[in-house]
C-alpha cells in the first residue's frame, strides 16, 4: 500500500520510493528510507500536507507525495516491532524485520517500453515464460501485458507496454505508455531499443531521461548489429547518457541474465553507470525552459510524477496533458507569459518552431553520442547534414578545413576591424582636442586627457576586432559548425588531458578570456572544466596584441607575421603543457564521459548572431567601463604623483636628465618599479618595463598606454615616436632601454604573467574558490619568468 493511505495514528515500513530520480533523492535525505518506520500523526481529512513522524522528526508530505511512498502496514508485519527499528539495522539484526522489506522479498515492477517491433514482446516471452504473440509488424501489442517471474529471490512484475516512437500525447499508444508512467510508475523502465537503427530508436530514450527515471536499455536485436560490421562502445555509451546498456538478442533469449542483473543493480541504486544527465537542448530552448522548471518545482502536487525539467519541455511545447496536470497551478498564467516569450524568441533565431526546434536538438545530442561510440556506416538526422559532415569531419580534410576556416576569422577579424579602429582612434583624437581647447590646465584636465581618454581609448579601439571575432564564432556555433570543430578537435584535445568540448572557451580566449572562462560552462566534467578555466589566460587575449604590435613593429619588422605567430604558438603550447601537469598531478582521473551534440547545419539568422554576439562582446565593455576606467586613473596617479616642479614639466624626460641622476624627480610608479626591477633585472627588462608589466595587472590593454606616458613623458602614446624611444640609447648606461633580445623576453612575459584582474575574478567565480585564482596568478607569473629568463638567454646567443 502507499503511505498516502495510512490513517492517522498507523504505522508501515517503508519499502520503495516511487517517481523521479530527484524525488526521490529528496526523500531519501529526509529518512524515507527502506525499513524505516513511519507513522501518521496528524491528517485531518483533507488536509494537505500530512504529518508524519520518522526517525524521531516530524516532517510533513504532501498527500502527491505520500502516495509515491510504497509502505506495509506494521500490523500486517509478521512479527511485532520491539526494539527500535535504527538499533537493529545497526546491529544488522534484521530476524523481525517484516520479509517484504527484506532482500530476498523484494518485488521489482518492470515496463518494457521502445519503438514498434523492437522486440518487446519477445523479451516479454523470454522473461516471463509466457508465450503471447509474437509479430513482424506493428501493433501487434495494443494493451499492457503484464507477467510474473523470479529471479535471484527478486519478484519481477512486468509489463510489455505498446510500442511508441516518443511521449508525445498525439497516438493512442503514445497516451497509454505515458498515463502508465504516471499512474503505475514502474520501478525500474527496460527501454529496449533497435542496435541497429538507433538513431531513431535513441529519440524515445531521451523523453525518457528527461523524465529522469531509473532505467535499463536493452540493446535488442544486437545479433543484427554485428552482422552490419558496425561496432558500437556499448559501455562508453551508456556512461555518456547515464544509463546502463546490456547487448540482448530477445529471439534467442542472449543477454537476458545480464539484463537482469543490471535492472536489480539499479533498483538497489548500486549500478555506477546510472546518473542523471540533461539532454543539451541549445541555450534559447533552455532559456525559455529554466524559468518555467523553478515555478513547476515550487508546485509540489505536481513534482513528485514527473520531473520538472520534463514538464517544462512538454509544456513548453505545448503538450495537452501536460497543460492540464499544470492548468490548477498557482502561478499558471506567469508559466504561459513565460511560455509565450520563450517560444516568440526560438521561434525567431532558428526559423522553426520549438517542437521542431526541441527535435532537432535532440537528434544532434544521439548524433554526437553516437558519433563518438560508433564505428562504421552510420545515419545522421538528416541528409544534408550527413552530406556536410562526410567532409567537414573526415579524418583528412577535417582539420585543414578548419585551419582554413580559423584563418578566414583572423583575417576578418584583423584587417575588416582595422576600419572601425581608425574611426575610433580619429573620434579619441577629436575628443582630446575639444578637451585640451575647453578645459583650464590642471590636474583635472591631464586627468581626463591623459588618465581616461589615453587609457581607456587606446583599449577601446580593439572593440572592433573582438565584435568580429565573436560574431564569427557566434555563426560558426549557430550553423553547427562549431561542434564539429570541436569534434575533429576532441582527439586532440583529449591528449592533453581536457574534453573536444573545451575547444571553444580556448578559441574565444583569443578574443578576451573573461566570456571565455565564462563559457566553460558547457563542459559537464569539473575537471575537464577546471583545466580548461586555468589554461584560459595562455591564450593569448586581444590585449596582448598592442604590446606585440609595438614591439615586434620596433625590432622584427622583418619577421612580423613570424614572431607574432610563435608568441600565440607560445602561449598555446604553455597551456598544452599546463593542461598536462595539472592532468597528471592535479586531476589524474576524468570523469565520466559526455555527449558532444552534433546538432543539423543550418542557416543562422541575422538577429541570432547578433544577439549572441552582443552577449559575447558585453563583457568586454563591462570590463571597459569598470576596471580599466579605474585602473587607468591609478596608473595616471601613481604617474601624476608627488609632483615636485611645475605641472607643464614633464617628470622623466629621457634625453635631458635620467631619472636615476635626479631621484627627486621619481613618481609613485617609478618608485615602484625601481623597487621591483631587480627581480626582472635577469629578463633583461628595465625599471619602465617593469612598471608596464605592473600597470598591466588590471588590464593587459593598459602595458601599452603606461609605456607610452613613461616614454614620451608628453602623453603621446603615438607608435613611432614610441618605438624610437625604445631603441634610443640612454643617456647614462649609452645602452638602449629595449633590445631585441629583452624586448622578445619582455613580450614572453606580458603573454604568460598574472592575468588580468577581471579574467581572476572570472576565474574564482566560475571555479568556485579564490585558490584558483590564487593559483593562477601565482602559477602563470612564475612560468612567465621562467620562459622569459629562457627567452632572454638563448636570444643573447645570437
Ligand atoms: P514488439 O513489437 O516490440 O513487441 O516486437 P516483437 O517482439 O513482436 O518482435 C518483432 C520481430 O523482431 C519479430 O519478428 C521477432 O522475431 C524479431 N526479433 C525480436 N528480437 C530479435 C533479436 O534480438 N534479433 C533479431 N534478429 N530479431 C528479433
Ligand atoms: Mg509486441
């Protein structure tokens, strides 16, 4: 009986938890375990929720809960309870617990579910020993068959339910499998699916998880299988989803001992495959799907049936019976105003609607599992997108393809955004004028001309390229071309230690490493994400490019494209490396697997990428307004500050009188760097070099700018005027500040050092701990050392 039906001042033991797996998991960690004694203290007729008292406390279920509690009646139990019910479980004496909570009494309900002629009713006969009828076409099985047999001292009751290609609530076959989950909520489901046609046979599983209930695939007619050639990693598979697999051949009876163990296994909850997992639906559907699921979970009469996610997709999609189990809901019409706007938006950016949406997405998900445990012919979702991929993802033209493609974003990136980049650098010049015309000198005026207008221009001028290069990755995500990227790229990428699905957190890093590190949250390893979060600022980030520019333009102009290269080289293979230690060291197991979607190919449209793109960039600007705005006003301070002579003076002026001859002259920051210096001394770097790399610390951006106020000591940070200031010998030593050997060492460091204060903070969010973000600037500066000491040494040689 269910505990729902206990009258007021009776007691039951507890044998089973119904419903889904989070249900479930709730009660568990309330007491509701087996063998554990309940009794119902209060329920006044009607009354909802109902108070029960267990293991001493007092907790209150609602009557839809209570009813998902199978328990017996105390007095039904063969022998009276004396002692206290925990004492003997710990003694492990359990001679007077009733038989039916016992091991060997236990009775598993079982519900064969799967697509028509997936050898249901096969098994059924197998199982049960039963000889029901048999056919090669469908609809043979109209209504549920129900048997009985033992096995291992379990009892099974099962069900051989009508065939059904989905849970939609369209066919009568498709209702009645679903009313049984509801109402009968089997313990264990047996989805049996066609091994040799399991795309299409995978699409009812994942219905299934999404109702998140226990659950055996029978990988069925696996004779078939073998006889196509095609080999399949069953167990790979099975870890990726969250669902055991057992090969079975229900003509012959193969398989079925197998089959069984495992159902027993993952009723007693001891199977390691099981785990629950969300099929990836893109991000619009689960925008418009996450606000829907927090108000379904607060209405508790609902919960405990189906999960909540699973609700929330059905509503969404507008699905009859689910409407009407929702309809009683308090917050019903906010569901259909979130409804309605969720819809509007997938239905926009994908030109479809959102059941097909919800489809396509799902056939992408059984499309990347199995392209990734299947060897041999296999089919896609669709045609064209089995066409595309034939070349996009094979083994030798995959990856030169996509090199050619990640040239194509850098060229756009670089030479369309050098347009936008001169409007933006004559508009900063335009407004320094009017300032320098309208404002009385002073420090208010050199604080806005110098400090904000020099620091922050000269970083927002690299808005463009980052606009470029996120809305190329926008569209290639969009068109489905990402995830294969990071499909070709997963091989790779498993070498060093970290998920095919790392590969586009990596690429966007190229841009900023803030949304970078943001969008790890995609990979549903820890591990493979922590790895990835901490190898993010290797990665060279588009801040770095003004330092590079101006050096490499001042003393490897010949070999520009070369050098520029070998720094991203650098920093890439600095990661590969890290990602290997911390693999090693750190992390040395990776957990379960997961599923890279493939999702079909498909035009995006215009308002998509741009949303996405917007999304991407916002940050960027965030970072702009926020902490470079403030660290520029510091850096300027710290320069600004004491002031000794009169303001129209510039402090460090190179050729006239060095610094080091007339120390009342210094700066905050240049006190600063000289205190510093001696550690970057062995870099061959200088004390200006050093306050850069200092200034740099809030923003990488701000290197530059702070060389150019230090250099030009008249607030020009113009390149080449910049660039004959660092070759230009020093009045003191008669040696230029920067030679070509330091000036390699010095981009070494800016590449690898502390990154920047916006990227840790991201980092100590997203990795929730300041270690990590201690780690990473602890770790990356000394690897910066280390390499550019290196760096330094053998470029001496030459
Ligand atoms: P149901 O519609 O899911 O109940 O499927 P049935 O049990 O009626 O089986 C459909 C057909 O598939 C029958 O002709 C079975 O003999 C055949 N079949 C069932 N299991 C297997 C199997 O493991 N291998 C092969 N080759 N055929 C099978
Ligand atoms: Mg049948």
């Amino acid at each position: 009986m269910r505990l729902s039906e206990l009258k007021e001042g009776q007691e039951g033991y507890v044998v089973k938890i119904l419903g889904h797996g989070a249900f479930r998991k709730r009660l568990t960690e309330m007491g509701f375990v087996r063998g554990k004694l309940v009794k119902n203290v209060l329920s006044a007729p009607l009354k909802d929720p109902v108070k029960y008292s267990l293991l001493g406390y007092e907790v209150s279920l609602r009557r839809s809960e209570a009813q998902m509690v199978e328990i017996i009646e105390a007095e039904k139990a063969e022998n009276p309870i004396l002692s206290p019910i925990e004492e003997r479980l710990q003694a492990n004496d359990i001679s007077d617990i009733p038989p039916a909570l016992r091991h060997e009494e236990h009775i598993i309900n079982i519900a064969l579910i799967g697509n028509p002629n997936c050898g249901k009713t096969s098994m059924f006969n197998q199982l049960s020993g039963a000889t029901e009828h048999v056919g090669n076409y469908s609809g043979v099985t109209v209504e549920a068959k129900q048997g009985r047999f033992k096995h291992k001292g379990y009892t099974f009751n099962i069900v051989d339910l009508p065939g059904t290609y989905s849970l939609a609530a369209y066919s009568p076959e498709e209702l009645y499998v679903r009313r049984y989950l509801e109402q009968e909520t089997p313990d264990v489901i047996v989805n049996v699916v066609v091994a040799s046609n399991l795309e299409r046979n995978l699409y009812l599983t994942t219905e299934l998880i999404d109702m998140d209930r226990s659950m055996v695939i029978a990988l069925n007619m696996y004779d078939e299988l073998e006889n196509s050639g095609s080999k399949l990693d069953h167990e790979l598979l099975g870890k990726m989803i969250g669902v055991p697999i057992v090969p079975t051949i229900s003509k012959s009876g193969l398989g079925m001992d197998e089959l069984l163990e495992r159902i027993i296994a993952v009723y007693e909850g001891k199977d390691e495959s099981v785990r629950h997992i969300h099929v990836t639906l893109g991000d619009d559907i689960s925008e418009a799907i996450s606000p829907i699921k927090e108000l379904i979970k607060k209405e508790a009469s609902i919960a405990p049936k189906f999960s909540a996610r699973y609700l929330a997709i059905k509503f969404l999609e507008k699905d009859r019976e689910v409407e009407a189990m929702v309809r009683k809901a308090a917050s019903y019409s906010e569901m259909c105003r979130l409804r309605e706007s969720g819809r509007k938006k997938v239905e926009e950016s994908r030109d479809e609607d959102v059941t097909a949406a919800i489809a396509a997405e799902k056939y992408g998900f059984i499309d990347g599992a199995l392209a990734e445990t299947m060897s041999g012919e296999r089919e896609t979702s669709t045609r064209a997108t089995a066409i595309i991929d034939a070349f996009v993802t094979n083994r030798l033209f995959g990856i030169p393809l996509f090199l050619g493609v990640m040239f194509l974003v850098f060229w756009l990136t670089f030479s369309i955004g050098a347009y936008p980049m001169e409007w933006i650098e004559r508009g900063v010049d335009t407004l320094n004028a009017f300032i320098d015309g309208n404002f009385p000198a002073g420090p208010l005026k050199d604080m806005i001309s110098d400090g904000i207008i020099g620091g922050v221009g000269s970083v927002i001028v690299f808005l463009p390229n980052i606009l470029i290069l996120y809305a190329c990755i926008s569209f290639m995500e969009d068109s489905g071309y990402m995830a294969r990227a990071a499909f070709i790229m997963d091989r790779a990428m498993h070498r060093m230690g970290i998920h095919g699905k790392s590969f586009i957190p990596l690429l966007m890093g190229f841009g900023c490493n803030v949304p970078a590190v943001m969008a790890t949250r995609t990979i549903e390893s820890r591990s493979s994400r922590l790895i990835t979060i901490l190898i993010n600022p290797f990665m060279s980030c588009s801040a770095r490019i003004p330092v590079f520019l101006l050096l490499i333009g001042t003393f490897f102009s010949a070999h520009a494209a070369l050098v520029f290269f070998a720094m991203y080289g650098l920093g890439v293979g600095i990661a590969m490396l890290t990602a290997r230690l911390l693999r090693r060291f750190i992390w040395k197991k990776d957990e379960t697997p997961f599923v890279m979607e493939l999702p079909p190919y498909r035009v995006p449209t215009l308002k998509a990428t741009l949303r996405h793109t917007w999304g991407k960039g916002k940050e960027y600007i965030k970072k702009m307004g926020g902490i470079i705005l403030v660290a520029c006003i510091v850096v300027w301070a710290l320069d600004y500050f004491p002031r000794h002579d009169e303001p129209s003076e510039p402090q460090t002026s190179l050729t006239a009188n060095d610094t080091q001859i007339n120390p009342a002259h210094d700066s905050y920051l240049e006190m600063i760097g000289k205190v510093v210096n001696p550690v970057m001394e062995p870099l061959g770097m200088n004390w200006r070099a050093t306050v850069a790399a200092i200034a740099g610390i809030p923003a990488k951006e701000i290197v530059v700018s702070t060389m150019g106020v230090l250099y030009t000591g008249d607030n020009d940070a113009d390149n080449n005027r910049l660039s004959t200031k660092l070759t230009a010998p020093s009045a003191i030593t008669g040696e230029p500040d920067f030679t070509p050997a330091s000036a390699l060492a010095f981009m070494v460091f800016i590449l690898l050092y502390c990154p920047c204060i916006a990227t840790v903070i991201a980092i100590v969010k997203e990795a929730g701990s300041w270690k990590y973000g201690a780690f990473a600037v602890g770790y990356n500066t000394l690897i910066a050392w280390i390499v550019a000491f290196a760096v330094y040494h053998i470029a001496l040689l030459f």
